[in-house]
C-alpha cells in the first residue's frame, strides 16, 4: 500500500480562487476549478493586499515576493531575471511582486526599507529575505537553498 500525496491549497493567479491539488499532479498543468484559468503560468504575479493574502497566508506553495517599484533602475534591471526565475521555479514556488508605491501597506507591515528586496514565504511566514539585485541563477539558487520547515 502506498501513501496518498499530500493536497495542497494553491491560489489561482486569475481569481484568486483556493484549489486543492494533489502534490503529486502539480506538475500535469491543474486548472482552476471555479475560472478554468491554468494554476501556473510560468510568469510572476502582481499582487495587491488581497492576492498577498490568498497566495502568501492561505495558499500551501512557498511564494518568493520581489518587492520594488517602478522608479528603482535595479529592480528594473532585475525585473526579466525574476521572469526566467519564475519559468525554472513553478510550480514549486510561486513567484510574485508587489509594488511597493501601489500598496505601501505590505512594504511597511514586512518593512521593507531597500528594493529590490526579495522574501521567501511558507504558509504566511516570512522564511527568509535578501535586499539587492540578482540574476535568474542566484534567485533560483537562493530559493532552492532555503529550507521550508
């Protein structure tokens, strides 16, 4: 007898919708049950206070948030690694960015004080967090490297 894979609650990056996937099939391209949305795009996310909410504090993926703003020439700079990131990443990870000149709320409750700043995120907690640049290597190297617990 084997064991069942674990179900995971994974945030729809189009409603934003909880789904409940099997481990296991993450990697068979799941949909979104309630929009038919694909659950994982290869692309980060936008998100604003309530997406933070579903993705990061209710979903079960580790999610790396690259906070910044559109004035920020590094994060600018950084903006197409953290793309190519994404690609390599999914769907054990969610990638996402929050704008932190469009919801000052969320760079102040995790005070964020440079940008870029990247934070790692495991069921709503902040894992771990690293300010500056980095090329799509080192975010993917950085993000394997850190541990879930």
């Amino acid at each position: 007898m084997t064991a069942s894979s674990p179900v995971l609650q994974i945030a729809c990056p189009g409603c934003h919708a909880l789904n409940r996937v099997p481990a296991a099939r993450l990697a068979d391209g799941p949909v979104c049950g309630r929009c038919k949305a694909p659950l994982f795009t290869g692309h980060p996310l936008a998100l604003d206070e309530a997406g933070f909410a579903r993705h990061v504090e209710q979903g079960d993926l580790p999610v790396l948030v690259d906070f910044w703003a559109p004035w920020c020439g590094p994060c600018r700079m950084m903006a197409p690694h953290f793309e190519t990131a994404a690609a390599r990443l999914e769907p054990a990870y969610r990638l996402a960015k929050v704008d932190t000149d469009a919801v000052p709320a969320l760079g102040a409750r995790y005070a964020i004080r440079s940008i870029p700043t990247l934070a790692l995120f495991h069921h709503g907690r902040e894992i771990a967090r690293h300010s500056g640049a980095m090329g799509a290597a080192d975010i993917e190297r950085w993000a394997r490297s850190q541990r879930l617990g």
